[in-house]
C-alpha cells in the first residue's frame, strides 16, 4: 500500500468558515475503503449541530510500505497536522482513536479529545482477534475478514444478522487495508501519554465490546471514560442518543459551542 504524495481522502461537514466556530479532526478506523466520514455520521451531527465544523480524515491514507507501527503511523499523521489549521477537538474512532492519543503530546494544550472504542493499549486477547482478521485479509480472503470483524464490533452475545456471515469475494485493494490497519494495534500503550494531557477528554467505549472495553482506556483525573451499557465497539450506532447527549454535554462543558 504506497500512500506517499497522495492527497488525504477529507470530509468536511459544517460552517466552513463561520466566526467563531471551534474545528474538530476525526480520524477514522480501518475500513475497507474510504467511506466519506459515514463511520462517525451520528457522532458527526452532533458536533455540527453544536456549531463546530468537522474534518473527517482516512486515517489508513497515511500508510505506506514503510509504516509497520501504531508509533510509525502517528508519526506520519504528526508531519500532516499543519494541514488543517487549529484544531480545538482531536477525535478518533478505533485505530484513529489510538493514532489521536498517540498525537496528544503534539497539541497545544487545552486542546479536547472525544474517542470513540480508541484503544490507549493493547492486549493479548485484542492482538489475538484483530490478528485474526488480519491473516485472513492478507490471505486473499478480504471477505471473510469483513465478516469476521462484522462480528466482532457487535455486543457481546448478540447473534448475526441472517447472511452476515457470508462472505464477499476477495478485494485486494480492502484486504490491504485491513491487514495494514489491524496489524498497528499490537504492542502499544500511550497511558502516559494520555494521562500527561491537560486538556479535557472524553473516551466512549461499549460496556460488552469484543474488541476495545474499559481495560483499554486510560485517563486523568480531569479526563472522563464512559461505558455504555449493552453496546459493543460502535455505541454512536447502537445508542446514539445516549451518545449524542454525552459528546452534547461534554461540548458545552468545555466551551466548544457557538
């Protein structure tokens, strides 16, 4: 996967130049390809409907033959920061929530974070499930790794959808990207890298996730982890109202709102 020179897969939603409006850069999970920024829609208008613009970037776009860590990612998108102006609210998802933690140190600040299943460590059992989906994709079964994550990101005990578990014929160009993505969450722990921000954060995670729960997160004593109850690695889809509400108040709190 050669990314170098290439211009970064952007969404922006909101007043794109409106006085006084504070701007948030999302970065994304591992996808099969760029979708846009519909990962984070319900998370999204929430943000703009608090009158914040909102840039929503393919975190993976970033990755090249010589990107191999979650710290070497980090690093890449650490050189593409100046690109997007200031930033009042860094938010990521998943591995962009791990590449948003890891760029803490880099921020002025007082600048808040909002992540959403974004791992500040991994662990034997993560590394073991992501791996998984990361042999399959990079084995020429792209659609089996998409079923398997599909699984994955639901709650705990909650059984398929009828036909989720087939799978779609192999995509190169997905299989790519995902055994890429999967394979940078292994061996990282940014504790105290979070811990040491000053300024406000926010962590969401899914109370019966299979992937990233409460054991993977770390914060402040000014810093907030909340735990859906019920919800697995997508708690904006599965209890957007509860989560719109918290990022609502979280915003307000803070000062973000116009």
């Amino acid at each position: 996967m050669t990314t170098t020179g290439r211009t970064v897969p952007a969404a922006v939603f909101g007043p794109e130049t409106a006085a006084g409006a504070a701007h948030a850069l999302v970065l994304a999970p591992v996808t099969p390809g760029w979708d846009g920024g519909a990962f984070f829609a319900p998370v999204t208008r929430a943000l703009t409907g608090a009158g914040l613009r909102v840039t929503v970037v393919d975190t993976l776009s970033a990755v090249d033959e010589g990107t191999d860590s979650l710290a070497a990612l980090a690093a890449r998108w650490r050189e593409r920061l100046g690109r997007y102006g200031p930033v009042d609210l860094l938010c990521g998802n998943a591995l962009g929530g791990a590449v948003a933690q890891a760029l803490l140190p880099d921020l002025a600040p007082h600048t808040a974070a909002l992540l959403v299943s974004g791992p500040v460590r991994s662990d034997a059992v993560l590394e073991a499930r992501l791996g998984e989906i990361a042999d399959l994709a990079a084995g020429g079964r792209s659609g089996e790794a998409l079923a398997l994550l599909d699984r994955r990101v639901q709650p705990h005990g909650r059984r398929p959808a009828p036909g989720a578990d087939t799978p779609a014929p192999h995509d190169p160009e997905a299989g790519r990207r995902l055994a890429a993505g999967m394979r940078m969450l292994r061996g990282f722990d940014l504790t105290d890298a979070v811990r040491a921000h000053p300024g406000p954060l926010l962590q969401i995670v899914g109370g019966h996730s299979q992937l990233v729960g409460r054991r993977h997160t770390a914060a402040a004593g000014h810093h907030r982890v909340h735990v859906i109850a019920g919800a697995g690695m997508r708690p904006h889809f599965e209890r957007t109202a509860e989560v719109s509400d918290l990022v609502g108040a979280f915003l307000r709190e803070k000062g973000l709102t116009t």
